[in-house]
C-alpha cells in the first residue's frame, strides 16, 4: 500500500502542481474564461490513461502465464525508465519548475493561442497519468494485496491534489526541493525492486537464464507472512531466496541512483542560466568586472527588483528608519539564517567570509527573487537596499551546506505609509509608461516578424531593409528588457557578451547578414529570436514599475549611448549605431516624459531644463538624418561623435537627479 | 537579530539647495538651458573636512594660482562652451565659483548621503588635505565671438598667437574658450577639482583637452628651491617672484590704467606643450648641453660664475675673444636684459605622455605656463627670437598654444570672471 501511495502522491503532486500554474497563469493573463477548457484538458487525460491502465491490465490477463511474465517484465522495465527519468528530472528542476513552466506559458499565450495552454494542461497531466498507470500496474504486479495496493494509490492521489489545491491558494508553503528528495528516494527503492522483480519475471519469461543461483536465503529472516516479509516483498519488490542476478541489478540500480537523490544540491551553472527562468540581479559590489549585461541590468533591474518587494524603490541613509541588516556568507549559508526586522526601508550588507562555494544572497517570495547582491566573493561584500512588506520571506544563500543555504526572514509590522505625489498621481506616470512600453514591445514583436520571415526565407536584401526598424523598438525599451536577465542576452548579445556556442540574437543574424556571409544557416536564429521577443512580450506586461524605476530606466538609456552606441561597438557589422543610439534617447525621454510631472516644484532639476538638453540632442543628431534612418557610425568623424557625446552627457546629468526627487 | 541602531537624526527628504539667486544677483534663466542655479553654500557643508593643512583663499583681489608659491602638481584643463545661452553661462560660472570655494577649502559639494541619488561630489579628495588646491581661470579668444555679446569685449592684448618658427601645433590640444589651470601638492586634489568642474558644466562646457603635470619646473617665490625640468637643468632662477611686488606690477598684473577696465587685477596666460626630444639630448654631451642652456649642468650657476644666482654676465668672453655665454644660449635669449626688461611669471610643469608610437621614445617634456601683462610686448617677441635662434630648438618642440585672459580675482558675493560677464 505503501509504494501505490507514494507514487499517486508524487505523481499526483506533479501533476496538480502544473494544473495550479497554467490555472493561476491565466488568471492573471485575465483569461479565466480559458479555465474551463484546461479542465477538459485535465479530465481527458485522466480518462485516457485509466483507459490504457484498463487496457493493459486486461491483455495481461488474457495471456498465456509466460507471455504474462514477458509482458510484466517489459512493463516493469517501462516502469522503471519513466520513475529513473522523473527522479533526474525532478531534482534538476524542483526549484526551477514554476519558472520553466511560466516562460513556456507565456510564449504559448505570446504565440495568441490559449488552446496551446489547454494542450499542456493536457498533455502535462497525461504524461504524470500515463506514468502513474505503469508505475501502478508493475506494482500491482508486485503486490499481494491488490485491494491495499488500490486504496493506497487513491489515497496518494487524493491528497496530492489536496495539497495542490492548498499551494494554489497559497496557503500552505512546502520545500519543494526537500519533498521530491524524499519521495525520490523511496521510489528509488520501490524501483531497484521493479528492476530486482523485472530480472525474476524475466527468468520465467524464459529471456533470462544465467545467474540464476541463488545467492542468500532470507527465508530464516523473514518468515512467510511475516511483517518483515511483507514489508521486504510487497513494497520494496525484494525477492525471499534472490539468485545472483537479482541481485546484481538491484546494486547497480540502487547505488548509483541513491547517491544521486541524496547528494547535496550544489547548484549547477545550468540552473541558474537555463531555460526561460526569470533573474533580476543587482550588481553593486566593487570588483565584479561589469559585463555589458551585468550593467545594464544592474539600474532597472534594482529597482524592479525592489519594487517587487515594497512599495520603494529605495531608502534614504541617515532617513528615518532605515535599518542597516549585515549577514556573512559563510560555508554553512546565510548567517544569520534566521532574521527578523520590521517593515520598511532596510539595507543588506553581506560579506563573504570565507564561503568559496558561495557568491551571492537573495531574498525569495516563495521563490520568486525580489532582491539579491551578486558576486560577492570571499573577501568582498556588496549591499542592496529594499522596502520590506511585512511577511515571511526565504533567505538564500545558494550553495551553503546546511540546507542549501537557506534561511527565514521574518518582517514584521505593517507597511510603510507613502509620502510626497499622491499614489494615483504615481500610479498614472506608471500607466503612462507601461502604455509606452507595451506600445513598443508590440511594435517590436511586429517589426521582429518582418526581419525574422526574411531572414527564414533566406531574402539578405529584405532582411537587411528590416533589421534597424526591428532595432529601434528594442532599444527605446531596453533597461526593461535587460531586467529579464538571460532574455535580453538572448536578443541583443553582441558576439563577446557570450560564449560562442550560447550566442544568439539579434546581433549573431547581423554579423551573419554583414561580415560572415553564413546568412543562409540563420533560420533557427531567427525563429529563435522570434520566440523570444515574443516572451519579452508578455513579460513587460507584468514587470513591476514604479516611478524612481522608470526614472532610472531613462538614464540608464543614455549610459548605453555612453558606453556602446557613441563607440560603435553595438552594431559592430552593420553600423547603424546612430539608429540605436536615437532609439534609446526616444526611450530615455519617454520614460522621463511620464514620471517629469512627479517632480516637486522645489526640485533642483526641472522639466524645462531636461526638456532642453533632450531638444539639444535631436538638434546634435539632425545632420546625421538619412532617410528614415541615420548615417552609418563609419562615416562620423571623431569630432561629431564627440559633439554628441556631449549632449548626451548634458542630458544625463540632470536626469540622474530625478529619481531622488520622485521616490516615494 | 543583526539590525542596527536606527539613526537619531530627522530624515532630509531633499537636498537644501540655495538658489542661485542669493548673493550674486538675479540671474535671468528663463527658458534657458540650467535650470535653478545650485551654490552650494557653507551652511550645505556638513562633510567639511577637519584638516587644517594650508589652504589658498580662492576669493581675493588677484586670482589664485598666479602669484601663489608653485604647487608640486598641475592639471590643466581647456573648455569649450557648447551653449548659445549667455544666461547659461553666467549661472555655470556661479556654480563654479561655489564650488571652488569649496574646494579649495578641502569640502566636499553638495550632498553626498542620499541613497536614491548620484552624490553631487565625485568624493575622491574626501579625507584629502585642501593641498594648497587653485584654480585659475581664464578666456580665450574665441569667447570674444558673436555667441555671447562679447565681441566688444576682447582685449586688444588677448591677440591670437602668431606662428612661430618650428612650431608643430596639434589644434586638437590647443585652444579652448575657458581654460583652467588646477594646481595642488596633491595630483588627486588637483584631479578631484576639475573632475567637478567639468561634471557641473556638462550641457554648457565639454572639456576640449587636459594636461597633467606631475611636477612644477618653476618657483615663484623666493623661499623655494629652483626645482630642474627634464633636461636635468635648474629653470627659472630668474622668474618673477610672486612677493616681489613691484615686478608683479610692471610685468604680470593688468594695471590700473591698462584697457579693457574689466581685465585690471588680471592677468594673460600663454600655453605651450613643449616635447623635449629626451633622447637626442641625453647623447648630447655634457659641455654641449651646458652651452645650449647657459648654464653649468650641477650647480645652475650661470656659465662663467660660481653660484645659482650670481648675475648672468652676458657681457664676458673668453681671451679669443668669444662669448662665455653663447650668442645662441638659452639664457642669453630669453634673459630679460636682452629683450627690453620683458619679464614672464613661468609656472611650468614637467608632463609624460607615454610613448611615441613613431619612435618609440618618451612623450615628455615641460608643460609651459606664463603670466604677464601683455602678450605683445613679453611672451611673442621674447619666443620670436627664441624659436629663431635658440640653440636648445634642436632639442624641443612646441606641440600646442593657448592664450587666455585671466581675470581678476573674485570678491566674495562675486563670481569667476564677474567684470566681463
């Protein structure tokens, strides 16, 4: 009864937990209207599995007793693949598992198709059924008592959807992580039998005839109908008198795949980048050597990050009440790995002291990040300030020993009032730059269709023609895009930003239309890319924005002017630099354009003033105008690219005054 | 529990800013394009330092940096104004003025402790002692164009260099509307100054070209040690003492009657970027050199004489009959007994550059500075018979000129550059 309970409780967990996902996922996609249909995904799949259980159940019954064994050892051996294949894929993914899930929810929902989301919740169940079918069948094989084995296997069902349910509502918070350990381990168990009782079935199918003698005699140990007899039989599969091969397939089975569930999690580098898993970042700390993306992800990002967590996007030192947290990174994780502090604005000070395993902490929302510091190696500290809302947050300290570096913080109080503009003055700058940003990021799905068909249809001439109109709505956007952490290097990498093999993109289709000549092989790149401006789609309509965030994002845009477009490293193989570097400084003053009205009228940095220095800046580009675009960078001297520059630089300056002027 | 003590003090939900309409008088910003004006004013300076090392008042009659005992290190900074807007351009020079005192004081500007802001000063002269930091500003000619009303303005002496033999002039590094010259005993003072400088003006100036001294190759005051430039010699023995009143009067000082009314106080400052050809002059052997300069190499005695300052005799020559001071010597020609009692406040640098990616060889040499009254009558004529007859020409280059009208110093309630603007 034990093992049917164990794998309905697994599978069933599963199976409800990627219900729960696509049904919240729709919920907030505001198409409750589409949960009808998941259902009927749902209810189709269970019906088709018990159908093929049925099926199988049946057949087998009706065969001669050897074919009987033949076709308990096949269905045995499926068994055992689909519960090794679920073990390694579950541990690989528990943490990641809502993430992956969501980013393929949203490229389905990008993609316009809501039957796509009805097709996974079928198919997601159908897989969990269809394994728990064989899975139930081999064990009923196994089995003395088919009547417990039923009712465990109901029961394991059951509750697994009980506590679907309750995760789904968000009542109720388990570790994931820990319970599929657990569960795993069993099934290891349970499996190593079904390899052991596969290898018996076998024999007596007559496929497998050497190594059959017979190696222990339990019988002296476990007695017929005894508790252990039970227990070593009917759950774990252990035959009484096994014979040599037995044996041996239960060892090499056992071994290496319990060492494998019950290993210490060390991250590894293909979790925390693979995928479509959602990072915000915050890089403060000194001697991190900034990539491209590290930067640009680092303002925005921040903020976004912070904003997610409070209702500030930053805390004033020597303001009232802010608090100052420090915690050492140590080989055991985050110390201290519990905290508790009241609500409000609060800065994290975190040092390594000799924790070589360990490089950077965060705060979970169950496990959504809200706010980290990154590569704080031993002997370096870095910070991060938030706004903390009173609740129960996870400390992480990934790659500690003790519980992979886990700990609590515990905010308590309630939460910081607002100051300054009125949240419905904030609230509509926000909602004029989200209208901005979602106008763009259609406009840049629509222009990245045009590029992507010519490039998949193998037209360079039409491709070329449509790739800086594809451009320039990315860059009016970018910080945003960037605060998606892999997704903007997915798009926008230039060919240093990533390891060769990893590099996709806009930028790698550039190269191949302008320097490599390797255009016709771009397809995939270009599907890819596809697919992926799509995610960023419905990603920015969900990022969390607030004005000092917004504010930052404009001044962030002109930084990337500073630092790639005014060089011409951006569009190294194309040169259409300026065309970038105009769409970030349309972006910057849309974004600045939206927050201006927030400013106190005692703020040292005006409207008129930054509305000055940004007309300066179209005048400074007016002459480089050609046609619907720009000259190429080649053809700017020095001289010019400087005056711009300094424009840019005059326009910056002020603007990274606003945010202090507007933050909540 | 690892919170800290929450802080005592009130929050500052905003910077204190002081308008810059206080002590300098309105200022028509209008539609212009700076916004308000910040000055940052003591009652800001919370993060003054608690060093007493010598200070330079950046306020007073005459302007800093002049008749100041030369300090170690040089950081020269050339400026091109990038707005139309005249309004602009007097409000930068507000700011600026503000923040000298500042910093010449050794106080940081602005606030510096807000979290959700970049802090106003870029901090790296924090704990620093003030270094004995000036900044000595002054106009170049090209000020006096049509863009702020200034045409008018130019004073006939701010003449626009002429070409002198074996000139070499890079435009890129020569020039510029505003030019600063930032000197301190403290090369990250001196950094730390036009850093901010040129961060409060962006949108209004861009800096045009910069030139770092690392080490002064002139005295000006009596109680220094004649320092030696790169070719190993003492330079300046002669120089116009900044104490020596009357001399700074009649030679370097804009005077009382002199015309444009807004320069008397102020000075003229000439440029130059001379290389030296370090190499060829380090095979040359040693009686050569001394000959070439007119000086003996150890001592800094005059040729013929036995100490630093003894008189140079011009006039002795040897039993042949020759000249103990070569016709061609450096000292001769620019001596000023030889041209009409022309004296120059010299307050060179040493500078290195690198290396030439031609040859190979060191991009060093002797960042020239002179002050004087009037560019016509000392620094052209003493470098038109220099650059014809020098004997050291073969060892030099000049690579860059800038001429720049120094105005007087600034009054407290005042601002850099108030009588012409």
């Amino acid at each position: 009864m034990l093992p049917t309970f164990v794998i309905g409780l697994r599978e069933g967990l599963e199976a409800s937990l990627i219900v729960g996902i696509i049904a919240t996922f729709l919920g907030q996609q505001g198409r409750r209207d589409a949960l009808r249909w998941m259902w009927a995904g749902v209810v189709g799949a269970v019906v088709l599995c018990s159908a093929v259980a049925i099926v199988l159940r049946i057949t087998e019954e009706n065969l001669p007793q050897r074919q009987q064994e033949g076709l308990e050892t096949v269905v045995g051996l499926a068994a055992v693949a689909m519960v090794t294949w679920m073990i390694v894929w579950m541990r690989r993914h528990a943490r990641g598992l809502k993430h992956d899930l969501e980013g393929k929810a949203a490229a389905a929902l990008a993609g316009g198709s809501v039957g796509t989301l009805v097709v996974m919740a079928f198919l997601a169940v159908l897989r969990e059924g269809f394994e728990t079918a064989v899975f139930l069948l081999a064990a009923f094989q196994g089995s003395r008592d088919p009547g417990a084995a039923g009712t465990g296997a109901t029961l394991g069902v059951l509750v697994a959807i009980v506590i679907g349910i309750a995760i789904y509502r968000g009542g109720l918070r388990i570790n994931l992580e820990k319970f599929f350990r657990f569960t795993g381990f069993v099934l290891v168990l349970v499996a190593a039998g079904l390899v052991a009782t596969a290898a018996h079935t076998a024999h007596e199918a007559g496929w497998l005839n050497f190594g059959q003698h017979e190696v222990l005699n339990l019988t002296g140990f476990v007695g017929p109908g005894s508790v252990r007899s039970a227990l070593l039989t009917g759950m774990l599969g252990v035959q009484v008198r096994p014979v040599t091969v037995e044996v041996l397939t239960y060892l090499v089975y056992l071994i290496p795949m319990a060492v494998f569930v019950l290993w210490p999690s060390r991250r590894r580098p293909v979790d925390r980048t693979g995928g479509s898993r959602i990072e915000t970042t915050r890089v403060p700390t000194r001697d991190s050597v900034p990539t491209r993306t590290a930067v640009t992800v680092s303002a925005m990002a921040a903020v976004i990050a912070v904003a997610g967590c409070g209702s500030s996007a930053s805390s004033k030192r020597g303001g009232a009440g802010v608090k100052t947290v420090a915690i050492e990174l140590i080989k055991a994780g985050c110390s201290p790995a519990k905290i508790t502090v009241p609500a409000g604005p609060t800065k994290f000070e975190v040092t390594n002291k000799n924790a070589d395993a360990i490089t950077e902490m965060e705060i979970l929302d169950q496990d959504r990040i809200v706010a980290e510091v990154k590569n704080v190696a031993v002997g370096l500290s870095g910070s991060f300030s938030v706004t903390l809302k009173p609740g129960k947050f996870t400390l992480s300290c990934p790659g500690g020993t003790t519980d992979d570096g886990k700990g609590t913080l515990t905010v308590t109080g309630t939460a910081v009032a607002l100051t300054g503009p009125s949240a419905a003055e904030r609230a509509a700058a926000v909602g004029r730059y989200r209208d901005y940003l979602v106008a763009q990021s259609k406009l840049l799905v629509a222009k990245t269709t045009v590029f992507t068909s010519a490039v998949e249809a193998g037209n360079l001439v039409a491709a070329r023609a449509a790739y800086a109109p594809a451009r320039v709505p990315y860059e009016r956007i970018e910080p945003v895009a960037a605060s998606f952490g892999s997704l903007d290097s997915a798009i926008d990498a230039r060919s240093n930003d990533v390891p060769v093999a990893q590099w996709t993109g806009f930028h790698k289709i550039e190269q191949a239309m302008y320097a490599t000549g390797n255009f016709a092989g771009m397809a995939p790149v270009a599907k890819k890319l596809l697919s992926d401006v799509k995610l960023l789609d419905v990603l920015v309509r969900r990022v969390v924005l607030e004005p000092a965030t917004i504010a930052n994002g404009a001044v962030e845009l002109l930084n990337e002017v500073g630092t790639s477009k005014i060089t011409g490293e951006e569009e190294r193989y194309s040169h259409i630099d300026l065309v970038d570097l105009a769409g970030n400084v349309e972006g910057s003053q849309a974004a600045f354009d939206s927050v201006a009205a927030l400013l106190p009228a005692d703020s040292p940095v005006t409207k008129a003033q930054i509305d000055a220095r940004f007309a300066a800046i179209a005048t400074a580009l007016t002459p480089y105008r050609s046609g619907d675009g720009y000259t190429l960078y080649t053809d700017l001297a020095a001289a010019q690219t400087r005056a711009i520059s300094l424009t840019i630089d005059a326009a910056a300056e002020p603007l990274s005054k606003v945010a202090e002027q507007i933050v909540a | 529990m690892v919170e800290s003590e929450p802080p005592t003090k009130p929050a500052i939900s905003r910077r204190r800013f002081v308008g810059g309409l206080g002590a300098a008088g309105a200022v028509g910003v209008g539609a212009a394009l700076v916004g308000k004006s910040v000055i940052w004013t003591d009652s800001d300076g919370s993060d003054a330092t608690t060093s007493t090392a010598p200070a330079v008042d950046f306020y007073g009659a005459h302007q800093a940096g002049i008749a100041t005992p030369a300090q170690d290190r040089l950081l020269f900074g050339a400026f091109d104004v990038t707005s139309a807007s005249r309004a602009d351009l007097v409000a930068l020079l507000k700011q600026w003025t503000s923040a000298c005192a500042h910093f010449a004081g050794g106080r940081q500007i602005g606030r510096n402790d807000v979290e959700a802001a970049p802090p106003d000063d870029t901090g790296e002269a924090l704990d620093l002692a003030p270094a004995r930091l000036t900044m000595t500003f002054g106009f170049g000619p090209t000020m006096f164009d049509d863009r702020f009303g200034l045409s008018g303005k130019r004073p006939a002496a701010l003449i626009d260099l002429p070409a002198f033999d074996h000139d070499n002039i890079d435009p890129a590094i020569s020039g510029g509307d505003i030019g600063v010259q930032v000197c301190a005993d403290d090369p990250t003072v001196a950094f730390h100054a036009l850093r901010n400088l040129t961060r409060i003006g962006k949108g209004v100036v861009g800096l045009r070209w910069t030139q770092l001294g690392f080490g002064r190759t002139s005295s000006t005051s009596a109680s220094q040690e004649t320092p030696r430039n790169l070719m190993g010699f003492k330079d300046g023995t002669n120089n116009v003492a900044g104490d020596n009143r009357a001399l700074m009067e009649s030679q370097v000082w804009v005077g009382p009657s002199d015309q444009p009314a807004w320069m008397r106080g102020g000075s003229y400052l000439v440029a130059r970027r001379i290389r030296m050809r370090i190499e060829q002059w380090d095979r040359d052997f040693l009686g050569d050199q001394e000959n070439v300069i007119g000086r003996i190499k150890s001592t800094g005695a005059p040729l013929g004489r036995l100490h630093e300052r003894d008189l140079v005799p011009l006039e002795a020559a040897h039993a042949d009959g020759s000249l103990v001071i070569p016709p061609d010597a450096h000292i001769r020609l620019a001596a000023p007994a030889t041209n009409g009692g022309a004296h120059l406040l010299r307050r060179g640098y040493s500078f290195t550059d690198g290396v030439s990616p031609v040859t190979a060889g060191l991009d060093a040499g002797l960042f020239f500075l002179a002050y004087m009254r009037d560019p016509r009558k000392q620094f052209v004529p003493i470098q038109n018979r220099l650059a014809a007859n020098d004997a050291l020409n073969e060892y030099i280059e000049h690579g860059s000129t800038a001429i720049f009208a120094v105005p007087p110093g600034v009054e407290h309630g005042g601002y850099i550059g108030g009588t012409l603007l």
